[in-house]
C-alpha cells in the first residue's frame, strides 16, 4: 500500500533530511542557523547534524527508536529535526513549559530511550528511570564536537514512516502522541514555503517553539528554501526589535500573543523592511492586525492543531478585500480560511455532528451560519495516535479526523471557528486541558467540586478560571488555591481567576459547564478568543 | 510498493489535479486563463475541464485510455492537462512542428484513441486509421458548449500512474514516449512554483510551447499557484511585448532562441515591471543575457529533459555573484547548476564511463574538467518510455537515467555541459535526431552516403548541417536538397547548409562524425550551443 524504499528509478522516498542536504550542497555560503553569538553555515549545519547523529548512534539509538528532546528555541533542537531522523530515529520535542510529571508521562509513554535536556530542565529530568539516556545539550556538545564529521544517512526508507511525535495537552487528561511521517512532513514544508513566502534570501525568526507540531514544519520548511534561521530561546519583545534589525529577519511566526506583546511594547518601532508574519492559535485582533501592519507586518492567518503538522488552512487574501474599510479587512482576515496548497479539494470540511444513514460525514451548508465540526484529512493529517489505537478510532471516526472545533462555512468557501466541541482552552498559543485543571483543583482538601472554563483575556486570547463548591464547613481564598495549583501545574495552565459557590446543574447531577461558559462569554459573539 | 488508492485517513495521492480543484475553491474571481479575447476565472476553468472530460468520456474514453491533443498553445491544450486525466485518461500532447508521418508513428505507437486538432493541422491526423476518433477544437468547443458541468473526478487512484506521455524525438530515428507519473508532476509543480516564484498574482505568459514535456509542468504550477495563463498561440515579439504590457506579465519561459527573437526586435522596449525568465534547452548567452536583463527580466537558467518532466536542475543564483563582473555573471549563468527543491542530494550525479566492478556509478571528480554524463534518479525522472521495456532498460543501466549529456563537475557543486553523447542536435530548444535527418537525405537518388551534424548557430543555438557523398556521375546542389527534405522534415530538421565531398572513415569504414564536428565547432570551447 504505501511507499516502500524505492527500488524504482523514478522514485525517491519523501523525506525532509534531503532538504539540509541539498541545501548544504547548494547553499554553500549562506548562513543557516545564528543562535546568540554562534553561526553556522549550511555545510557547517550539515556536519554538525552528521556529528549529532553519530553521537546518538553512540548513545545506543537504533531504527525506530524515540529521542525526546527538552530544549528551549535554541540550534540543538533545530538540528535535532534533522539529526533524530538521521540516525533512523523518532524525535519527541517536549513542550518546556510543562511541570514534571507531565514530562515523565510523555517519555514514558513514548518509550524515550535518549532525553536531550537544557541544563536549566535538568529536575525535570532527573527521575526518569534509569534505562533512559539522559544528556544535556553541554555534554552533547562536547560529544557532537568530538563525534565523526562522516555523512550519517539512515533515515526511513519508507516515506509513511514516522518521524516525529508531538504531545498534545489532550482533553481526556492524559497527553496523546501524534505521529508524523516523512512524507507528511516534506508536503507541509513545502506547502510552508509558498504561504509564507520563503526565498533562499529569507531571515527567519524563531519566535515559534519548535516543541509546538514541530514549529509547524518550519525547521524544515525554512532549511529547504536555504533561508536563515535566527534561533530565540524566550519570546522577549526587545530581544526580538534588536534582532529583526540586527539580522534583517523577514519572516517570523507566532500566536496572537506574541504579535499582541510585541505590538505594545514601550520599544516598538517600525521595521526597516516588511515583515511576514504567520499566526495561529487564535483569530488575530483587529486591533493586534492594526497595529502589526503599523509596524510594517503583513500577517498570514493559518489554522491547524498538532494533528495536521501545525497549519492545514490559511486565510488566503484576495485582492479584493484590499479596498475594504480596516474592520472588515480585518473581520476577513480573523477568518481560518481554505486548506493550504498541498491540501486536497475535500480534505477539509465542516459537517453536522449527525453522519448520514451510510455513516458518510455531510457537509453544513455554505451559509456562513450554520455550526459544524471542522474534520480534515490527507497528507497534512497525522498518521495516528502513538500506542492508542482507540483515540486514533475515534479520532479518525467517519474517515477524517475530528478536529473538536466548531465552525461556520461561508459561502466564499473560507470556514471560521466559532466555538469548541473539545473541553480545551488555548492560552497564548497553548492548550489547556480543562480536565487536567479541575483534577489540580481537586487534590486539595477543602474542594469539594470544580468546573473550569475558559474566560476571555485581550493577552492571552483565554484564560482557565475556575468555579469551586468548597466541602460543608471549609474555607479557601482565591490566591491560595491558585497557588495550590501552581505546585502541580505549568504557569499557563494555572487558573487565573476563581468564584466559589455553588455550580449550575442537570437534574440528574451533571454540572452544566456551558452554563458557566456562557456566563464568561456573553459579551463575545464567538466562543473562541 | 507503490501508493495505492489510499484508504487511511493520513494518505492522499498526489496528484496535479487537486490543483485545479483548489485554485477554483479559492480563487474565486482570478483570472485563470486569458486566450485571445476570451478570459475565465478559476470556477469557469474548473468548469470548462469538467465539460471535456464528460465530452472525452462521451466519446468513449475511459480510464487508462490515450488522448493525444495537436494544438498550439491555447487554452484547449492548457485544459487537457487537467480534462483528460480527470477523465482517468493519459495526455499525449503532440508537437505540432512535426509532419505527418511523425504525428501518425506517434498517435499509432502511444494508441490513442482520440486526437483532438487545430483545424489549421487536419492534414496531419487525416490518415489516422479509422478507430481513431479524430475531434477539432471547434468542435470540441461545441460539445463542451453543451456537455454536463458536474463534478467529473476519475483520475489514478496511484499517484504513480501515468498521467502523460511525451514524445522525444529519439537518437534511433524513432520518438520514445516518456512517461510521466501524477506524483512526479505534482511534486515538480511544486518545485517550479518555488524556483520561478510564483505568487497568486503572478501573470504567466505561455511562450514556452505546452506540447514540450507538458510545458515544463507549468499548466499545473501556475494553476497550483492561483496565477494567470496568457495563451500565446505563436512566438511572436510583437504579441509578446504587447501582451506583457497588457496583461502585466510577470513570468515566462523559453529557450534562448525565443529570448534573442525578443532582444533584437525592433519593438523592444524595457518592461513595466520585472519579469521573470526561465530559459532552457541551451545556456544562454552572454549577450542574451544582458540584453534581457536591459529589457528588466530576471533570468534564471534549468537544465533537464523531456525524461525528466522538463527542468531537473537550476543555476541557483548566489549573492556573492552579483557583484562579479558582466561576462564572468554570464558564465556562472550559463552553467546547468544543481538539483532543483525537490530533488535528492544523489539525485543528479556526472559520472564516468565506466561504471565500478559491482556495476555501481562512478562520479567525476569536482574539479571543473572531468568529463562525465549525467545522470538522474528519483521523482523527476519517468517512469519509463511507453512500451518499450529494452530502451527504459537501457537508459536506466546503474539506476540512474542516462541523460546523454556531457558535463564537468565544479568544485561549488555546479554541473556545466560541454558535450553530447547522444547524437542529437537542440536548436532553438527542439531536439532533432541526426538519425532521422540522415534517412531524410539518403531517400534522394543522387545520394550515397551522408553524415549530419550540429552547426553552432547565433539565432538557434545549434542548426542541422549534412556532409553529403553523391554517387559517382550524380549531381545534386544544395538548395535541390534541402527542399528535398523540407518536403520530408519539419522546418526545424531540415539542415541549413550542405557540404558535398568525401567522408571521414576509420580503417574499418564508419563515418567519424566527430572529425565533422570538431571542424564545426573548433572556434568553440564547448561541443553544445
């Protein structure tokens, strides 16, 4: 059935590592990666990947094998997008803002048997069980500097193989890993490339973590154009004015929260050139818009989740909208849009929760009113759930994967999301399992029962507040609990506001969250921020 | 081994297609075509394509079937790259310089069953063998007047099916038909899109004829990029200049002949705006060079074969050249540079004669004066030639094609031709098989022996020159025998100049055509032009 190693003259397995190569081959001056004071040409890259690779086949990794890496923004992490898959294996870049025993459930789970770390992570670490390799970025580098410089080739001879894995927050509690292979990816980047306009000349930004889908294929997407990537270990707004200038960067992507903070920052200045500016998470602001194109931006709206490689529909311009009043252009532009270049005609679609009799998922009609599900499916899918064939089933029910938001289609084919059937909240580009929260919430001992929903914040788009019954006779403050709750739980996903009292609920007990929710929302016209 | 009809939600065939569909969904008022007075957006094209396949499978087409197209470039043609195989079907476009006996070997071996023609080329189908249903575009247009607008989506379910076959003109005298896959060209679409720039508002001008490796696979990277087709029937400066002005052309390709028509046209004048220029079929030169980059266009130099859909590689073009001086700028340009984006790092090798004792290729050194043949492997190769397992055989000895051009290896990784293995001579970008030529002369009474080589040619690149050896007491002048092959050739083959005499022959009697050669070119420093 699928593309096995390709014995055929005429077939090449689609794998992204060809990309460094040929522009390694190709771009022989061309700086590839700065990261602080260091910068490395694209050969330079190339070596060190090789090197990379050898040290981690030193390390023991085998075909197959999962390497999950714990790094900030920084070049390790970017040339672990090549190296993993290099020495065959399966890379798994571990989100830094999450507590510990999240990450030891992920690698865990995936079965980790290398764990780069950033030394600051290092507690993060420390007790994973001793089968594991666990080596930080200092130690690897004195390995990578003493490793072989030999080309290190041995990736997946079969483009459906995987070559990444991606956790997300999951609704359900426990983190899901998502698949990638080869072949999905080498699509992605190249669909990248066209939306967001690369060229070999192009300086490209890291304010995107590469632990989120794997910075929507950028890592690769960027590579393959033979364009610059400028590393950024913390979204920092002065450190990203001085470096936009300093390194002539053209490009950079971001949740709106990234482009809000920058916006507003007492050192905001016009760029020397256009800027592009791809984002996702959440529709931008037409005031965040505004103010972006001030400075000289021009911001692409994408959408996506972890299971479709980061973006799979973009709000593709159309000149027309060029003459519409600022509101309306904005209004356009909030719009998740079409599915990408390298997206296929019906692989994106919003359909009624009800499939028809045959069980065929069917489409809302094109009114711009009518609320459905957004379902995708294709090369920019995921290949599955790792060992979860389950969630993968009912992920995958109906033949697309089910995305959990809510939308309307309108009748210029260009879908926008209204709402989300999933109980997630996306905080600054990050989501939030709500069941996670209330789990928190409950482990302290005067709870007695919790529902946490999402609260519109002009920041961070939302925000989890959390609506508490205290046991009979007991007593908590709103900062106590909060920070009762920052001990278990990453900043983000730490409510930020609590009201205590009694919850709304259905005659047979169940508590009412959208009632909570709407309460929070009743001043907005989505149920998305 | 290959990818079948993908049954998992994660696996979409790639397929040129999908383009269409997409661009149509999306860009909903684009012109997507202009052809003389007529211009439709992408929804009317989408439509129109929809019309002929329901007219192709009228006539009886179904899915594997041959549809050879003899057209010039106009929307018709531009159309069947997506009509005929959505119709489940294979393009054969035709080449409309050839005469009739070519177009009958062509339309009997590939078996079409259905020849769609200009009016003004009816003589060259009207021999077709009656099974054959032999369809004009007006009438055509007539039946697409009247046919269904449905949706008619029947293509390959396996992208490595064959979704065109194109025609060489083949070294032993009888054309090959090189088969190109739905992947191969979907994956060079997007290559093109990326090394010709194309954006949604680009305006492509179809100088560069459709009916030569499906025009470079542009009808689907200019579809994929949600740009504009002009049509343009004939090369001719006048219309040209006029219709960049008009229609506000950004990109065009074509080989040099067609750029030194435009250069030296008393109507020059410099562009509007910058144009982009892929040429090909021969370095162009320096000359060629700086009087189009006078005129404002950017020119950017491919190198490949109808075996390897058209460009396979590119002088990508690098900073630290733009500041060298004129003549030294053209000779970077004119080298045949590397693998294009989607090309793997071994996919585009020079290597020696002689392959290892394990059968495996041997590259040339990097050294800039090593001779060697290219060869090529991988997405952008063909499948293979239509029915003719030996010659595919052949031209994959090793597992790469066997370009059959002879090129030095630079130390920066850039290939540059200096030779031809094969017999053949390119001019003004049509190959011409000496072998075809040969038999051409030899069908005149007078003749007894003849020998045709490559002349290098301001205007052409390289024009056809025969060496010809009457019989004893025959007499024959040159003009006689020219228009005895104008009447057996297309213009193109016919050869410019004739040298009555002796042959060279080695001790066992061969004619040393490389003697005749070397005499042609000894002002040259390279064997190509």
């Amino acid at each position: 059935m699928l593309l096995d190693a390709p014995t055929a003259v005429h077939l090449r397995r689609l794998s992204p590592l060809d990309f460094l190569e040929r522009s390694a081959a190709v771009y022989r001056e061309r700086v590839a990666v700065v990261d602080g004071d260091a910068r490395w040409t694209y050969p330079e890259m190339l070596e060190r990947v090789y090197r990379f690779a050898h040290v981690l086949a030193a390390l023991g990794v085998v075909k197959g094998d999962r390497v999950a890496v714990l790094c900030k923004n920084e070049s390790t992490l970017l040339e672990a997008h090549f190296a993993v898959p290099a020495a065959g294996a399966i890379l798994c870049a571990l989100n830094i803002r999450l507590v510990k025993n999240e990450i030891e459930y992920i690698a865990g789970h995936c079965g980790a048997t290398v764990v780069v770390y950033d030394a600051e992570f290092a507690p993060l670490v420390a007790d994973l069980p001793t089968p594991v390799v666990r080596i930080s970025v200092d130690d690897l580098a004195a390995l990578i500097a003493h490793a072989s410089s030999e080309r290190f080739d041995n990736p997946a001879s079969d483009e459906d193989e995987t070559i990444s894995i991606n956790y997300t927050s999951g609704t359900t509690g426990q983190p899901k890993g998502v698949m990638y292979t080869h072949r999905g990816a080498y699509q992605n980047a190249l669909a990248e490339i066209f939306h967001a306009g690369l060229r070999p000349e192009s300086v490209y930004l890291w304010t995107l973590p590469m632990f989120h889908c794997n910075g929507w294929c950028f890592p690769w997407a960027v590579t393959a154009a033979g364009a610059t990537h400028v590393c950024l270990p913390k979204v920092d707004p002065e450190r990203i004015f001085a470096l936009i200038e300093r390194e002539g960067v053209t490009h950079f992507c971001g949740a709106p929260t990234v482009l809000i903070g920058l916006a507003n920052h007492p050192g905001a200045k016009p760029f020397a050139r256009p800027v592009s500016v791809t984002t996702a998470g959440a529709p931008p602001a037409p005031t965040t818009i505004a103010q972006m194109e001030a400075l000289g931006a021009v911001i692409t709206h994408v959408y996506g989740l972890t299971e479709t490689y980061g973006p799979v529909t973009v709000c593709a311009w159309q000149p027309q909208w060029d003459t519409l009043e600022p509101a309306e252009r904005a209004r356009m532009k909030a719009r998740q849009g079409v599915g990408m270049l390298t997206v296929g005609p019906d692989d994106v679609r919003v359909v009624r929760n009800e499939p028809a009799a045959d069980g065929s998922l069917v489409d809302v009609p094109r009114d711009g009113a009518t609320q459905g599900e957004i379902v995708m499916r294709g090369n920019n899918v995921m290949k599955g759930y790792y060992d979860d064939p389950a969630a993968t089933a009912r992920a995958f029910a109906g033949g697309y994967f089910h995305s959990g938001d809510i939308a309307v289609w309108h009748a210029d084919g260009y879908l926008e999301i209204q709402d989300r059937a999933k109980d997630v909240i996306i905080s600054g580009g990050e989501n939030i399992s709500t069941v996670q929260v209330e789990k928190a919430i409950l482990e302290h001992a005067a709870v007695l029962e919790c529902a946490v929903v999402a609260k519109p914040d002009d920041k961070w788009g939302e925000v989890p507040k959390a609506f508490v019954t205290l046991k009979p006779g007991a007593s908590l403050g709103e900062d106590e609990l909060i920070a009762h709750c920052r001990e278990r739980l990453p900043g983000y996903k730490t409510p930020k506001a609590v009201e205590f009292g009694d919850l709304p609920k259905t005659s047979t007990g169940k508590i009412q969250k959208f009632v909570l929710r709407e309460r929070e929302w009743q001043d907005k016209g989505k149920r998305v921020n």
